[in-house]
C-alpha cells in the first residue's frame, strides 16, 4: 500500500486526504498536534470481523503460524499502516500485542518480550504510544468482573495484568493509561454485593495509582465510561457518575475521562454532552473517536463519518484548550463486509477526514462568534447586580426573597434553537 496523501477537497480519490493536512495550522497550532490520531492495536490488527452469529471475515494471521510469529508480524503491519496513514500513535491491550501463554507467568512474560520488539518500532519511526491498557475481560475467569469479581484470587490476577500493562506503558513512553469496566457491572442484583464491589473496584484503582506514580509514571489515568454491554450495568456508566465515582474515592487528581462517541448515545447522551461534563471537571482526558448506528443500539464501533459530531467534539476541545496526554484514538473497526485490507484504509481515512473537517468548522464557529456572542448574551444577567451577587456567593435566600418581591416585570427571552441551529447550518455547508 502506497503512503496516503493529501490531496484538498477537489480531490475524488477515497484513498487521499481530502481536510486532513498535518501541517495545516488551526488556532495557531498545526492539524496533526490537535489531532493526535492514534490507531487502536485490537480492532486494526487483531479483529477478524467475526459477529456473535458468525466467523471472521478477514484473515489478521499475516502468513504466520507460530502464536509470537503472528504477534511479531502483527506490529510489523500495523507500524506500516500507521506511517502510511501519517497516524502517529497507538494504543494497545495486553492481550492484542502478545499471546496468552499456559500460565499467567509466560502470558506475562511474552508481554514483555513484546514491549521489547514494540520498543525498537518506536524507535524506527518515531511512532508513540497514546496509552496502554490490560484485558481483564476476555478470558472465562473475567465473566463476572476483574476487580469486581466475587474472588479475592481473580482480584489479584487482575493486579499482576495491570501492573504488567503499566509497566509496559511506561516502558513505551506512554502519556495515558486506561481502564475501561470491562466486566465491572452486574448482570442481576440478586447475586452481588454492589457495595464490595464497587469499594474494590476503587482499592484497585487506588494501587494502580500508587503503583503507577512510585514506577515513575507521569501521564493521566483515563476512567472509559459505558453504561453496558457487556453487563447489562457497568459500574462507570457515563462521564457524570465515573466523575462522581472518582472524586468520593481521592482519585480526581490523577485520572481523567477517555470519552468514547459510541458508548456517549447507548447512555442516552450525545457525545458532546460527555465530552462537556468532563470539561467543566477539568476532566477531559483522551477521545476514542467511532460512532454507533442509533438503530442497532449496541456497541457497534464504526468509523466515524458524523461531521456534526464531529464538529462538536472539536468546538469541545478547542474550548478546553486541547488534549494534554490523550489524543484521538479510533476504536473503530470496518464492518464485517469491508472484509479488505483497503477497507480498512478507507476506514480510517474516513475518520480523520471527519475529525479534520470538524475541527475547521468548529474554528469557523468560533470565529464567527455569534453562537459565543448568543450564550454570554442569554446569561447576562449575571454579570451584575443580584446575578453577579450570586454567581459570587455574596447573597443568601433572605436577600433573594426580598429581591424576588421588589421585581416589576419579569421577560423570558426566547432560546432560539433554530437561529442557532440555521447558523450552524451556514457554517456547516458554506
Ligand atoms: C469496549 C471499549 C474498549 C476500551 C479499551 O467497549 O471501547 O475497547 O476502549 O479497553
Ligand atoms: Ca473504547
Ligand atoms: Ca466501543
């Protein structure tokens, strides 16, 4: 496969970038240090395709037979793909970059040697680690939870895999480490003890941590929300209760949110509503950048082609002056008929075209000013007199009872969602 280029919008070349140009400065700060694309191991090199109701449909071998072969063979592609693509991260689980072995031990081990031979591709092509994580939901020990697990033995085995993926992360220079729930959830409350369950889950996430920070890691822990699949309820359910979660345990300070659209819409949410929440915590951490199909209603992890979405994600991030540690991590994978290795392509040149356009309309936006210009103006009132008092904490309710009956005329100015919408319109399409 030849690199990808870009080639601007006139282009009709699927296999080009038509908005996503590196260099292109935005906000006084180019495309690709906005962006950070980074390309997720597990779906990329790892998925076959298979669905619940059928095998793969795309062979992820690369002519190997030997379990550490594939493994070896597998970064050597995906470090390929990446370079082609101008994508400058990655992320990975333990699971996706070595094979199990008979024992935790060697399983643990060949992670290592993994790290090793992953390393030297850094090196190579001055590709980067985004973040690590470890797998604590695959294997048939995990079916009901890691650190929520009934046993105090799989709680440990938990442990030793996380201790191995950050160490593996700090190894690979990564400025991010993640935990997503996995199986921390239930399926039915008649068999768990909810308030075991979640305090473990904290103790867990309270030793990572401390193990994390004596190891000399200097990046965010990153909290995945999703509300479900695969129990039926997850434990960090959306953006709001992992920052509720967080903060009752001391951990707000060392971890922030990777956002994912796809698990934003099956909490009920849009994906900007997430990636607000955890603004205005100081929260905002990382993007795992897919999209769901709102009538599967399942975690369906497709590419994403939402230019409003998009742009939405970007105004987020450009208003929360950007992403330190995290980047765009597509989590993302073709459909199971997209069964070739240039769908894949096309997969990802799909998303960061998205991204790339959303993020010149959000400047748009922004320099335009009258959606800005509209939300000061509706909140006026409290720049001064009683609402600065407020916003100030210098009144009480005695004084605003007082206030209340002293008040001649109350208006209720309209919220004009369609002007707004219209403008965005304009913006969008101009
Ligand atoms: C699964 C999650 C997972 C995390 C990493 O739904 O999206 O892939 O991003 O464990
Ligand atoms: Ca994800
Ligand atoms: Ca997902």
């Amino acid at each position: 496969m030849k690199p990808i280029e870009f080639e601007g919008v006139k282009s009709k070349n699927t296999m080009a970038f038509r908005h996503y140009n590196p260099t292109e400065m935005i906000q006084g700060k180019s495309m690709k240090e906005h962006l950070k694309f980074a390309m997720s191991y597990w779906h990329t090199l790892c998925s076959g395709l298979c669905d619940m109701f059928g095998e793969g449909t795309l062979e992820k071998t690369y002519g190997k037979h030997a379990p550490m072969d594939i493994a070896r063979a597998k970064a050597d592609f995906g470090f390929e793909f990446m370079k082609n693509l101008k994508i400058e991260y990655y992320c990975f689980h333990d699971t996706d970059i070595a094979p199990k072995g008979d024992t935790l031990g060697e399983t643990l081990e060949n992670v290592g040697v993994m790290v090793e031979y992953l390393a030297v591709k850094q090196k190579q092509t001055g590709i980067k680690l985004l973040w690590g994580t470890a797998d604590a939901f695959s294997d048939k020990m995990f079916m009901a939870g890691a650190a929520t697990s009934p046993s105090a033995d799989i709680f440990a085995v938990t442990a030793a895999k996380i201790k191995t993926a950050i160490d593996a992360t700090i190894k690979l220079g990564g400025t991010g480490y993640v935990f997503w729930g996995g199986r921390e959830g239930y399926d039915t409350l008649l068999n768990t003890d909810m308030e075991l369950e979640l305090n473990n889950l904290a103790r867990m996430l309270t030793m990572a941590r401390d193990y994390g920070r004596k190891a000399g890691f200097k990046g965010d822990f990153f909290i995945e929300p999703k509300p479900k699949e695969p129990t039926k309820h997850q434990y960090d359910f959306d953006t709001a209760t992992c920052i509720g979660f967080l903060k009752a345990h001391g951990l707000d300070k060392d971890f922030k949110l990777n956002i994912e659209a796809n698990h934003a819409t099956l909490a009920g949410h849009t994906f900007r509503h997430e990636i607000a929440t955890a603004r205005i915590n100081n929260m905002l951490g990382s993007i795992d950048a897919n999209q769901g199909d709102m009538l599967l209603g399942w975690d369906t992890d497709q590419f994403p082609s939402d230019i409003y979405e998009a742009t939405y994600c970007m105004l987020e991030l450009l208003k929360a002056g950007g992403l330190k540690n995290g980047g765009l991590n597509f989590d993302a994978k073709a459909r199971r008929q997209s069964n070739t290795i240039k769908d894949l392509y096309q997969g990802y040149i799909l998303g960061m075209d998205t991204y790339a356009l959303g993020i010149k309309i959000a400047d748009r936006i922004i320099k335009d000013g009258r959606i800005d210009d509209f939300v000061a103006n509706r909140y006026k009132s409290y720049k001064s007199g009683i609402g600065q008092k407020i916003v100030k904490g210098e009144t009480n309710i005695e004084e605003l009872t007082k206030y209340a009956l002293d008040i001649k005329h109350i208006t209720v100015e309209s919220g004009k969602q369609e002007y707004l919408e219209s403008i965005i319109n304009q913006l969008m399409f101009c």
